[in-house]
C-alpha cells in the first residue's frame, strides 16, 4: 500500500524557513517523480514544486522559485522542501504527491497517483 | 499562468447526473492530453479520479467518467451518491514541466 506522510509544518514568522519532509513507502521510490502542492485556506490547490526520480531535474512555480528548494534522499525514502524567506501568502496546507512516472515530462501517466494528507505551514508575526 | 476555469458549485440529487467543466488555453489543454481529476474531501488526501483526460485508475467507479474537447474539458459523476459530496479539481500539464490546477469545483448532493 502506498503512504505518504508529511512531517515540519508549524508557525513560523514572515522572512524565516521551514523544511517539509515526506515519508513515502509501499513503492520503489527513486522509480517516481515526486511534487508539493499547497492550499491556501479557502483557496483551492497550487502546484508548487516537482523533481524527477533520480533528483537531478527540479522545477518549480513563479510564486516559489528562488524561495523553496525541492530535493529528495532514495536511500531513505523521503522527499523534502525546504522552504525559505517565507512570506504570509505561503500560509497553506502541503501535500506531497506521487507522479506515476519517472521524469516530469509530457508522457503518458503524467498525474499525481498518491497523495498525503499535507502538513500545515503558517507565516505569522 | 492564471488556474483552469472551473464552476465554483454545482449540485444534485442522489441518483442523478452532474457534469464538472474545466477550461485552459493553448498552454495547457490545448497542448497536452494530459488533464487530470481530483476529488478532495477536507482533511482527507485527494484522490484522483480521471488521467490523460478519459482514463479511469483501477478502483475509481465507473460513475466517473471524463472527455476534453479543445480548450475545455468535463467531469461526469453518473448516479449521484451522498458521498460524492466534496470539491473537484482539474489539473493539466501546462508545459515547461509544470502543471495548473482549476479552481476547484464545490459539489453537493
């Protein structure tokens, strides 16, 4: 059974960083590309980021880049976001999602096949 | 990128119809036959429903049924249940190796 569970949200002041990890076991994880999506409260979801399975190709939305950085360990089965110079508008519920397949490209099976149950991030003075 | 166009609410009676649309542009649906359904009930993961448009996951009832033309595309919910209560979203492939997500569509029954 696939589970993703993610861990590091909490309050955390305008300007700082927080690290988001993501627990992924019941597949080969190093064979799937991995993504964060967030949602806001009252908003509906916002692809953030993604990076293929190997780790080597990461991609990122207009509203992070330069602020968050995607990264993963296989060994351990874990992908993380590390997330930096946050602002309030980076208040959200996080979710990590399984892409059922290996690199982030326009293929066939392009879509998030699994996902957690998010951890929460709030941005307050 | 400015997210799909989705309808905010739509709703109906158990046993009935329903038909969620989503519509992009050139960048996306346009481009990719790569659109997607989620269904999201709070404090719950999302589950996907559709992929590469019409495509089914083993284990999604055949209640759910999706198709795209053009720059728009449709989620059909066939016999309505109770528990089919919940926000609908589409996402698609927007090139660039991105994806853009709709708004997101409040269903009641």
């Amino acid at each position: 059974e696939v589970q993703l569970v993610e861990s590091g949200g909490g309050v955390v002041q305008p300007g700082g960083s927080l690290r988001l990890s993501c627990a992924a076991s019941g597949f080969n994880f190093s064979n799937y590309a991995m993504s964060w999506v967030r949602q806001a409260p009252g908003k509906g979801l916002e692809w953030v980021s993604a990076l293929s399975g190997s780790g080597l190709g990461t991609y990122y939305a207009d509203s992070v880049r330069g602020r968050f950085t995607i990264s993963r360990d296989n060994s351990k089965n874990t992908l993380f976001l590390q997330m930096n110079s946050l602002r309030a508008d980076d208040t959200a519920l996080y979710y990590c999602a399984k892409i059922d397949v290996v690199v982030v490209v326009p293929a066939k099976g392009l879509h998030f096949d699994y996902w957690g149950q998010g951890t929460l991030v709030t941005v307050s003075s | 990128q400015s997210a799909l166009t989705q309808p905010a609410s739509v709703s109906g009676s158990p046993g009935q119809s329903i038909t969620i649309s989503c519509t992009g542009t050139d960048s996306d649906l346009g481009s990719y036959n790569l659109l997607s359904w989620y269904q999201h009930h709070p404090g719950k993961a999302p589950k996907v429903l559709i992929y590469e448009d019409s495509k089914r996951p083993s284990g999604v009832s055949n209640r759910f049924s999706g198709s795209k033309s053009g720059y728009t595309a449709s989620l059909t919910i066939s016999g309505l249940q109770p528990e089919d209560e919940g926000d609908y979203y589409c996402c698609s492939y927007a090139g660039s190796n991105s994806f853009i997500f709709g708004g997101g569509t409040k269903l009641t029954v």
